[in-house]
C-alpha cells in the first residue's frame, strides 16, 4: 500500500499505471465491454467510419474494431503478462540457486544460460515456430524457452550482490536454513529489483508478440490480436490508413505506459526511501546513503 | 571447547588455464577455551578473517575438523543458539529492512527461547543505546551505533562465544575504546567468552587472554597475553616492536 502511495505522487507513473491496470481490466471483462462480437462479420459495413453503434468504425470484413481491439488484449497483454510469469518464475528459481549457492551450481546453471543465449532470439523463435506450427501458444512457448536464461542472469546478478552481505553471514552463524536466509533476507530485498526487470520486459514482449502476429506467425485468424489487426489494414494502408491507427495507438500506448510504469517502479521501491519516510518527515534530519563507504562512527 | 585440529584452506584461483589453488591456511590447531577471550592477530591478507568465516562454520575446511563441544561446527544445530558473530562492516552487517527490534530479536527467534521473558531496553542501554532505537531502521544508525546493535543482536541470545571479526577497526579512536569497554563488562555480566580478530596487537592485548599470531596461514605463536612480550618467534618480534616503538 505504502508502494501504491509513492508511485501515485509520480504523476507520469500514476496515469502509466492506471492505463496498464484499466487495460488489464478491460482485456479480463472482454465479453462484457465489447459492443459486439469480435469476429462478427458485417460485408454490408465493410471500411465504414465510425459511427454511434461502431465507435472506431469497421475492418475490411465489417467488424467491429472497437471489439477486436478489446479482445485483442488478452493474446496481446494478458497471454504475454502469463508468459512473463512464468519465464520469470523459472528465471528466479534458478538464479536464486546459481546465485546463492555458488560453485558447482553456479558454473552449471550459468554454462547453460550461455548456450541459450548464444542463440540469437528471433531465429529461434521462428525456428520453433517452424518445427511447431504457427500459433500463439508455440510462439509462447518459444518466448518461455528464449528469456528464461536471460532472467536467470540477471537475477542471479542480483541475489549475487545481496548474499555476500555480512547480515546474511550472520543468518547463516545462527543455523538459520538455505531456504530461509532467501525467503527472509534475500528475497525481499531482491524482489524490488526483479519487479523492475520485469516490467521492463514486459514492453518488450508485447511488441514481439505484436511482431510475430503482424508476420502471420502468431494467433491465426479470425481472432483478433493487435499485431494481425495492423497486418489485415496493411492492404489498405494507402486508401484507409486510418484502419492502421487504432491497434498502432494501442500498442504505442501500452507499451510507453510500461516503461513509464517499470521507471516509476524502480523509483518507488528504492528501500531507502520507501522505510525512512514518515521519519524523514518527522525531522529526524537527512538521510546517509546506505553504501557511502565507510565513514568514521 | 572449541577445537580446531589440523586446518588447511585454499581458495582456487581463477585462472583461465592452469587450476592453481591459492593456500590460505596451513595446519591450524588449537583450542578455545569456554569463557576466555582468545585474541587472533595478524597482518592483512594473512587469513584472519578465512579462519573466523571456519570457525563460525559457514565455509568448510579442506582438511581437519572442527568441533564446538565435540559436535563439528558445520552442522546448523551445533550452532544454534552457541555461537554468534560481530562482522567488521557495519553497513551490511543488518538486513536494510529490518528495525533495531527485529535484528535483535533475530537469535533469540533461533535459540527458541523467543517466548522467555526478554527485556530488550535493557539490553540495548547496556550497550549505551536506549528504547528509542527500537524502531529505527540500519540506515538511520551512525557506524558506531550500528556496531553497538549489532553486539546487542550477538549477545542477545547468551550464545558461549561470540566471533568478533575486526569489529572494532572500522571505528573512530574513541568509540573503539568505548567498544572494548563494552566487551569487557558484557563478559563478566554474561560470562561468555570472545574470538576477537584483529590487526590491533594493543586492542588484543587489552581485551584477550591469550593471543595467536598468524602469519601467511600459518600460525607462529599462541601464548597468554602476559608473555607476549617474551615472545620467540622473529615475526611475532617483529610485529611487536612496530607497536612499541
Ligand atoms: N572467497 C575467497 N576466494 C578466494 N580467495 C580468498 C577468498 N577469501 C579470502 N581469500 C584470500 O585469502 C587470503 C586471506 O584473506 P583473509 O580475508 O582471510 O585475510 P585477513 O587476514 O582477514 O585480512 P584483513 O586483515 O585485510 O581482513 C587473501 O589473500 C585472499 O585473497
Ligand atoms: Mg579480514
């Protein structure tokens, strides 16, 4: 709750945050939202502007647009945000491991990330694609299979940093257990930063997804996703740009607000600021930096 | 008490083409007593601090056992609640988003005496602070006060021995004195008794009972802190005769 009030005072973070959240929400509620069917199809409206009954007027087939648009946020963002998940879940379990217990597991978790990443992503991608079929859940799996080393990396970085400290030295003298200095030392101290490189990342894989679909690879027709959406309106480009508009916006949109949303993050999570506020505004006078070297008592 | 017999550590060296292993400690053996201050002295890099983080059983050895009260040191339940540490850097010695209360109450939550009545203000004015600290975060201490927290935390679960790895050297003139004050009187209130590593021959000898001189992993001397001055080996000479003079 405390982390909600901090980002709210950051004006940009507050209005990304709300445009993320009210997307989510709107993606999850679809059926209720949508004036219309998604894939309803309408020839007698084919390419009309908007209108009261259709907002954002209508696709080469007489769709709504306005409805695929909604529907196309959960392959869009909620399929990717559950990929996300996932990639990370198995990114910090086994960075927590390499990072925290050093040696052997180290050499051997990192050696297999390195393969990984030696690989160059997209040709990856298309390459399971390729094997598997086109579809949105291959290119899911493809993504899962893709970042989870590189999140591996990272948050072993971190943990790295946290768990040669001397307080969690100290856990280990009092015969505290592995999986206890992580959940109580590490983890929570961790976490801010993982939060952060997630939701950087998350920008980054809506306009993949939205990448892939636009090249045909992703969700097949006739289901809406925004990267088709711009794909179907490319035949028309020059004499109905506008088609182009909507999903272009929308992913702009999102996107933007998840980078503006992860820097807002980084901001507010900041330890240092986040415990010592209400102090700080008691009085209590200013605040050192916690790493400032070693100064004289 | 706590027995350590033929100790041999060394590191690997990352070196990109040959495994060369960099010893750190040589054939260490000796005893601490229960209750007495055992002071280990010794120049930079000479492996103080290697012999500490072995001692407090969070590194194995590579040869030669350790054992607290015949048990080895190494298993969790030897340690619990009999051993505790003071570590040199005060600014990552208390978990950022812990209070003053949670740090201390800490070992106490391990020793399982957590439900035993436990009078924390009392604690914490021996070591020179008082209540209001209780809620403070780490940030918000100076080094001096950080350090006095963190021997209250070391202390707060009467452990039998408490490491102190340079706790002191990292502190201005004064409190330092202040801090071997507050030792001293803890040991006779608590009856336990200190490993203090240090490159401080004065500070050991105030504090200690006994002192060992280590040298290159290797240990030269262990005597009582009277007869340091009659010491035979040449390093340990030398050494002393850079304080005297
Ligand atoms: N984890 C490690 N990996 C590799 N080498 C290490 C490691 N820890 C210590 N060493 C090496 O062991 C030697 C002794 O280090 P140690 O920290 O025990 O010295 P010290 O006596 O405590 O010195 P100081 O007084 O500066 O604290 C050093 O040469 C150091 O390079
Ligand atoms: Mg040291």
């Amino acid at each position: 709750m405390k982390l909600l009030q901090r980002l709210m005072k950051d004006k940009l973070a507050a209005a990304s945050l709300c445009v993320v959240a009210a997307t989510l929400l709107i993606g999850l509620c679809a059926p209720l939202i949508a004036p219309h069917p998604p894939n309803e199809v309408n020839m007698e409206l084919r390419f009309s502007g908007a209108s009261w009954g259709y907002w954002l007027g209508n696709d080469h087939l007489g769709r709504c647009i306005l409805s695929r648009l909604i529907y196309g946020i959960r392959p869009s963002v909620l399929w990717v945000l559950a990929a996300l998940g996932a990639t990370a879940i198995i990114g910090a379990f086994l960075g927590f491991a390499a990072g925290y217990f050093r040696g052997k597991t180290d050499a051997v978790i990192m050696r297999i990330c390195d393969v990984m990443l030696s690989f160059p992503g997209y040709v990856m991608t298309l390459a399971i694609v390729g094997i598997m079929g086109a579809g949105l859940t291959n290119i899911l799996i493809a993504f899962v299979m893709m970042k989870w080393a590189w999140f591996a990396r990272v948050f072993r970085t971190a943990v790295m940093q946290y768990a040669d400290a001397d307080y969690v030295k100290f856990a280990r003298v009092l015969g505290i257990g592995h999986i206890g200095i992580m959940t109580r030392h590490i983890a929570p101290i961790a976490l801010p930063e993982i939060a952060v490189i997630s939701s950087g990342a998350l920008g980054s894989m809506i306009l993949q997804i939205s990448g892939l679909s636009f090249l045909g690879l992703g969700i097949q027709a006739p289901h809406a996703e925004w990267g088709m959406m711009m794909n179907e309106a490319r035949a028309v480009m020059f004499t109905r740009p506008e088609l182009m508009l909507a999903p272009g916006l929308a992913i702009i949109v999102l996107v933007s607000a998840v980078n503006f949303l992860s820097d807002g993050l980084q901001k507010a999570l900041d330890p240092k600021l986040m415990l010592s506020e209400k102090r700080a505004k008691a009085g209590a006078g200013v605040i050192p930096p916690r790493l400032s070297g070693k100064e004289v008592a | 008490m706590l027995k350590v017999e033929g100790v041999n550590k060394s590191y690997r060296q990352t070196d990109w083409f040959r495994k060369a292993r960099n010893q750190v400690l040589r054939d260490i053996g000796f005893e601490w007593r229960q209750g007495e201050t055992l002071g280990i002295i010794g120049e930079s890099g000479s492996g103080k601090s290697t012999l500490g983080r072995l001692l407090l059983g969070i590194e194995e050895p590579d040869s030669g056992i350790i054992t607290f009260g015949g048990k080895p040191i190494s298993d969790r339940s030897t340690r619990r609640g009999a051993i505790s540490a003071v570590f040199q850097d005060y600014t990552s010695s208390i978990n950022p988003f812990f209070t003053v209360r949670q740090a201390i109450l800490e070992p106490l939550r391990l020793a399982g005496t957590a439900s035993r009545p436990f009078d924390i203000g009392k604690l914490l004015r021996q070591v020179g602070l008082d209540e209001s600290y209780l809620t403070r975060y780490p940030h918000e201490l100076s080094g001096g006060e950080a350090q006095r927290v963190c021997i209250a935390r070391a202390v707060s679960a009467e452990p039998q021995c408490i490491l102190l790895d340079e706790a002191i050297s990292s502190l201005d003139g004064s409190v330092q004195m202040q801090v071997l004050e507050l030792l001293k009187q803890l040991r006779t209130s608590y009856g336990m008794g200190y490993i203090f590593i240090t490159h401080d021959i004065q500070a050991a000898a105030y504090l200690c009972d006994r002192v060992m001189i280590i040298c290159g992993g290797e240990m030269v001397e262990l005597v009582e802190t009277e007869e340091l001055k009659h010491v035979q080996s040449p390093y340990a000479k030398e050494l002393l005769s850079k304080v005297i003079s």
